[in-house]
C-alpha cells in the first residue's frame, strides 16, 4: 500500500537550511561543485552542526509525538547534493534523532517539479530560484538567513513551536503594498479604509497558516503545541482589514503587531520565534540576528501571452 501524503503537514528543507554548511558553501562557490563532493565524502564522519532551519524541523517533528497528533507532519529532505555527497547530511539526521527518512536529491537540477510531487507545504531553502519556483507553483517557500548572528542549542527542547509572519506579499498578496510603494502612505491608508470590509487576497503563506490553524484546533492557547504571530508594519487605520481578513478566512492567529515603523528584531525576539517570515530582506537580515528567518520573494505570475488567449476563449 502507498504511503500517503494526503493529511499530513509536509515539509520540504534543503540541507543548507538545516545544517550549517557555510564553510562548505564557500568551497562550492572558489571550486565548483567536484570540489564540494569530495570534500563531502571525505569529511563525511565530521557531524554537521545545527543550521537556522534546525530548530523549527526538530520542533515540528515533535508533534507526532503528541496524543491524537499521530504522524501529521512529514519532513523530506529537498536538496540539490548528488546521491554520493549526501551521506554526511544523513549521518548527522541520525546523530540528532531526526525522524527524517525520505529526501529528494537533484544532483543540481531544479527541485521545482518534484515540490508538488511531494504535496509539499511549506520549502525552506537557501537557494532562491527553488524557492522562487516554489513561490509561483503557490507553495508556501522561504529562502532562509544562512548568514545571521542566530545560534541555536540542539538540545534545547522546544515546548511551543511559535511561527511569526508579515502581512503583505507574505499572508496577503501584494495588492495594497503595491499601492504603498507606487503612490504613497496617504494613498496606501485611503485604499484600506475605503475597503476595510472587503478582505484581503491569499497571500503564499495563507494556506500554510490555515494548515497551522488545523493543528491548533481544539487546544486552549496556553496550551497549544504551535503559537502563531502577525508582526506588521502597518498600523491604525489600516489594521481594520487585517482583522477583517483573518475573520474571514476562520483562521487563529494567536498574537497581532501593528508596528507602524517600529523595528520588528525585539519583537520577534520577544516573541521568541522559531522562524520569521517577510518578503524584505532588510526585516529578515535584522531578525536573523536574534532568530531564524526566511525571506518570501513574492512576485505574482506574468501568464504567457498563450495562457491569456485559454484564458479568453
């Protein structure tokens, strides 16, 4: 009988996201990827320390141990390492405990078209055309801080797995940011008030926190296994639609940041995020400083001039 993937909460992570491959990173970009493999394969009993994606994995594959959760989340390996460079990647999933038994290794080639293969949920990857593929295929995908000042402790053992996003081009789509940027802060906050009771579009990421939502049901907040935040740099009067939206699409969200321009690094440090989720880059490099983060490259699909005339016939 096939394994089915069909409930499960499906996590695709390259091992650049969850190991810390840095130095090894700097060999394949001086030397090509030969030099990459055999310094892979002779290092191979060299444990492989924790990368910024660890702790979320580690967290998330928890929950199958919880009463009634059974196996609901499933973490598969996604990476771009040829089969025979992979191995130290595999011994340091056993050297942790990591449930992690499945993996897609593309020996460089794209791993666009095995993410839907897979019913995958949410990527996290370092690499950001995968990522961007992802993004465009409607699937939740993060190219993750590999360079940020976050060190995380394996043996730490996480009792709430708390998950933080932005609101534009993250849980929403760009649609009011584009206004933002193209016309002004006045224009921005006319636009939200005049619509404040027609909900914003889905965003990337807004399947993803209703699947988050799911595994939260029926658990008081002080005790659900996930806990979940909205760290935006919007404010009054444009908070309206936000709680709006989120009404609804029924979904729980568990802690709301109106920031108007605040720095968001101590609130996501105060939250205490596993992962922080924003399509800037200069909230993700600042936050990645004190927890893992993930950029979002939202770009909303061009269709082809041949899509436009299926579209119209």
């Amino acid at each position: 009988m096939a394994y089915d993937l069909d409930n499960k909460l499906v996590i695709g992570v390259s091992s650049r996201a969850l190991f810390d491959l840095t130095y090894e990173n700097t060999i394949f970009e001086a030397d090509g990827v030969e030099a990459y493999c055999r310094y892979q394969v002779e290092h191979e009993d060299e444990i492989l320390r924790p990368g910024p994606g660890f702790p979320l994995i580690k967290a998330l594959l928890n929950l199958n141990d919880l009463p009634g959760k059974g196996d609901s989340v499933e973490v598969i390996i996604m990476s771009r390492n040829s089969p025979d460079s992979s191995l130290r990647v595999f011994n340091a999933i056993e050297h942790y405990g990591l449930n992690i038994t499945r993996a897609v290794l593309a020996s460089g080639a794209s791993l666009a078209p095995y993410l839907s293969a897979f019913k995958t949920d949410l990527f996290l990857s370092a690499y950001e055309d995968d990522v961007q593929s992802a993004i465009d295929s409607n699937i939740a995908a993060g190219i993750i801080c590999t360079d940020g000042l976050y060190t995380y402790d394996c043996d730490h053992q996480i009792r709430q797995i708390r998950i933080a996003f932005d609101g534009d081009a993250v849980l929403f789509s760009d649609e009011s940011e584009r206004i933002f940027k193209e016309q002004g802060l006045e224009a921005f906050e006319e636009n939200e008030r005049r619509n404040a009771n027609n909900p914003l579009e889905a965003g990337p990421f807004a399947k993803f926190l209703s699947m988050l939502s799911e595994l939260q049901k029926d658990c008081p907040a002080e005790e659900a296994p996930i806990r979940t935040a909205l760290v935006t740099s919007r404010c009054a009067p444009t908070h309206e639609r936000v709680i709006r939206t989120l009404r609804a699409w029924n979904v729980r969200i568990d802690e709301v940041f109106f920031l108007g321009g605040v720095r968001k690094k101590e609130v996501l440090q105060a939250f205490g995020a596993h992962i922080y989720f924003d399509d800037q880059s200069i909230h993700t490099t600042q936050a990645s400083e004190v927890v893992p983060a993930a950029r979002v490259p939202y770009k909303k699909k061009v269709p082809s001039e041949e899509e436009e005339e299926l579209d119209s016939s």
